[in-house]
C-alpha cells in the first residue's frame, strides 16, 4: 500500500472490527492507519483488572488486543488474515490505566501465512506488552 489510506478504507476497517461482539465489548477504535502501521485503542474498564492489590489488567485481555490488532493489521495493509496460526506476548509492566494504545506492524505478507508485530503503549507512552503473531490467509 503507498501514500495515505483513504476515509473509505478506515471506516471499512472499523466496521469489520465492530462485527464482532467481543470487540465491541472491549471498546476499541482504529485510530489511525498508515503505510507502516495500524493503530488501536482501548478504553480502560474496571472488568478487564484482575490484580486489584495494584489495579492491573488480566494479561489475556492485553494478549487479546496483540491478536486482534496483529490481525487487522496485516487486512488494513495488503494482506488477508482469517485466523491466527500462533502468537507469542512478553508482558514488560502492569497496565494500570488506560486507554490502551496497540501498535501494529507487518512483518511479512504471505499467500499462506502472514506475520505482525505489535506493542501496547500506556498513556504515557510507556511499552507495557509486545507480541508476534501469525496468521492464515
């Protein structure tokens, strides 16, 4: 893909990801879409902590939005992903607010199997988890 996505190409995006009832659920948005990358957020819910000593997020919500933003981003960027083949998530900090900001990236386009990366940045800009993800086409 070269230059700017188009308004049409964004909404459409974020009417796929809205299908889906547990996206919905999670409240996030596409924020923006480059050449390189797709950006993801998420508000900050209350359900989604599991740690409440120190109010921190389950880990498999912030696996959840590596998945997904690995997923629509190889779609938002020329490739086709239908399913994810495997995924690996490092957890660097607690996630103890929000919104949550996912960044994803391709790492390679394939016919079969396509790959991402992404990372999840606090509001302050701060890496709290990175993960790879491969996906069937």
């Amino acid at each position: 893909m070269s230059g700017r996505p188009s308004d049409e190409k964004l909404q459409s995006l974020r009417e796929m990801l809205l299908i889906a009832p547990f996206h919905r659920w999670l409240g996030l948005d596409i924020v923006a879409l480059t050449a390189d990358e797709l950006i993801l957020e998420m508000p900050w819910r209350d359900e989604i902590v599991s740690n409440p000593m120190i109010g921190s997020a389950h880990g498999g919500i912030l696996s959840a939005l590596i998945d997904l933003t690995g997923l629509y981003t190889i779609n938002a960027l020329g490739g086709s992903a239908r399913a994810t083949a495997d995924m690996r998530v490092d957890f660097h900090r607690p996630a103890t607010s929000g919104p949550l900001r996912a960044i994803g990236k391709v790492v390679k386009l394939g016919k079969q199997l396509s790959v991402a990366e992404t990372r999840i940045e606090d509001v302050e800009g701060k890496l709290i988890a990175s993960g790879r993800g491969a996906y069937v086409g």
